[in-house]
C-alpha cells in the first residue's frame, strides 16, 4: 500500500467517523489539539485503523504521535 493511499484512507475516515472538518487537516495538524481527538476518540482511532488496514495499536504506539505526519508515518511503520 502507497503512502499516498494510507494518508488518503486515514483523512476519509477522519472526516467521515470523527467529523473532522476536512480544513483541520494536513500534516503538521495536532491530533489532540487541532483535530480536537480526546482519549474516547483514540480508542475509535485503534478500532478505525484495524477495520481499515488490518493492523493492532497498542498504547504505546501513541507514545512518540503528536500529529497527523507522526500518525501517518506509524501506521505505514506498521504496515511493512
């Protein structure tokens, strides 16, 4: 799977299952601050990113994941 087509997946299901405005996003864009993702949402986040790429999140995944890039980049680290 292309970087391009993750990035894509994840901002589909951003807009459509956290109603995240589709302005909010872009790389450097804060998940918790600026896409307003509380610790509820991170749980959905987990379930979203397993339905969608088939892949587990641990919590500690989220250690080092401020923004949409760093989230980005972990889900295609997790993918290969």
């Amino acid at each position: 799977m292309t970087k391009e087509v993750i990035i894509e997946k994840i901002n589909d299901f951003l807009i459509d299952e956290f109603e995240v405005e589709s302005d909010d996003i872009s790389p450097e864009a804060n998940l918790k601050n600026t896409l307003e993702l509380d610790s509820l949402d991170f749980v959905d986040l987990v379930v979203a990113v397993e339905s969608n790429f088939g892949v587990k999140l641990l919590g500690e995944d989220f250690v080092n994941v401020l923004t949409l890039q760093d989230f980005y980049n972990l889900i295609e680290r997790k993918l290969s």
